[in-house]
C-alpha cells in the first residue's frame, strides 16, 4: 500500500516570483561585489519586471 503525499497548495505565479526574488537577494547579501553577485542582481532585476509587466497584463479595469 503506498502512503498518500499531501499536495501543498499551489502557488501563484506572483507569489512564485517574489518567493525567487527573496531567494535571490539572500543569496547575494552573502557574496563580495564580483561577478556572481553581478548575475543575481541582474536576475533580481528580472524578476522585478516580470512581476510589473505581469500586473499589468492582469489588471482589471
């Protein structure tokens, strides 16, 4: 008999991009300025946008 995984709620695709966000900018307090810590921002950048440019595109007037 196999045991039954409990499903976690689903996740919005904000709530995905802030969770990713968060991540990110932990991960990058811990770094010297250099490279690495140049992508994460960069991507941080991104993701900041995405969650913008997808406010947009749903809001509802």
């Amino acid at each position: 008999m196999r045991a039954t995984r409990k499903r976690s709620e689903p996740h919005t695709f904000e709530q995905r991009l802030s969770e990713q966000r968060l991540r990110l900018e932990a991960e990058r307090a811990g770094l010297p300025e250099g490279t690495r810590r140049a992508v994460l921002t960069a991507r941080i950048e991104q993701l900041q946008t995405a969650a913008e440019m997808y406010a947009i595109l749903t809001r509802r007037d």
